[in-house]
C-alpha cells in the first residue's frame, strides 16, 4: 500500500504539493488574523455585499455591519486580486493558462453568486472557515458544493463537454 500513496500523489500532484501546503497555510493564517482581529469570519460573499453599500441604496447592502466593516473587506478583496495578479506576472506560466473559454467562466460565476445566496454563504466562507469552527451547516453546504459539483462535473464528461 505504501508503494501506491507516492503514485497517487504524483498522478495528482504533478507539479508537487509544497506550493498547495504554501497556499493552504496563508490562507489559514489570513482567515485566524481576520477572525481574530475583527470578529469576524473571512467570506468572500460577505465583502462582496459589503463593497455594494458604496454604490447602492438597498437595505440590504447598508446594513450597519458591512458599512461599519467594508473600508478593510474592500482592501482584504483588492488584496486577493493584486495578489493573484502579482504571481500571474513573476512567476506564473503566463496570463491566461486555462483552456476553459472565458465565457463558461463568467456563466459559472454567476451561477456560483447564486448559489452564495441560496447557500447563505460561499465556499470560503463554509468550507475555510466555517468547517474550522465545527458549524453544522457549514458542514451541511460544503458536503452539497462538493456533491453538486461532482455531479454536474461528472454529467458533463458523459455529455462529452470539454473546455
């Protein structure tokens, strides 16, 4: 058995693990400071919402805790996009390495803004730091990400859709 687990970890992982343990612990220790410092759990739905009460009137996007909280979401999400942008310029493998048409993306984002709402919550915010704290429903959504993805990826491949 023991022979099989370096096979399998080389057929995943072919560029090696180090930089996803690199990646996985920053995004630990991001979340635990953001936590710690504000109370408050680190989800990606959530800043957007917050970004919103800039430009919107709605009730919905002014609540007293995104406005009181989105001075530092704003720079914490800008932070995410420089930061990918930075290691997409010095050490990636160019600006677009994907063979998924741009337009499937944007599909997909939308469908996954939906799927925030419906959820109550994103991936980040249930799966990094929801599961951490041991939330049921945290536990109950990413269990339901994971299977509708599978699923739907799955239903794909038997479709024949490729990127």
């Amino acid at each position: 058995m023991s022979g099989l687990t370096p096979l399998l970890v080389d057929s995943l992982f072919p560029n090696g693990i180090a930089h996803y343990a690199l990646g996985g612990l920053l995004i630990g220790l991001g979340t635990a400071i953001i936590y710690l410092g504000t109370g408050i759990i680190a989800g990606a739905s959530t800043f957007l919402e917050s970004t919103l009460s800039y430009v919107s009137d709605l009730p919905r996007f002014n609540k007293t805790k995104y406005v009181t909280s989105r001075d530092w979401r704003v720079v914490f999400t800008l932070s995410i996009v420089a930061g990918a942008a930075i290691y997409t310029v010095t050490l990636g493998d160019g600006w677009w390495v994907s063979e998924v048409q741009p337009w499937r993306f944007a599909v997909g984002g939308v469908l996954v803004g939906i799927g925030t709402r419906i959820g109550k919550g994103c991936t980040s915010g249930h799966g990094v730091c929801g599961v951490g704290s041991r939330s049921r429903t945290s536990f109950v959504n990413v269990a339901t990400f994971m299977l509708v993805a599978i699923g739907v990826a799955q239903l794909l491949q038997a479709l024949g859709v490729s990127p």
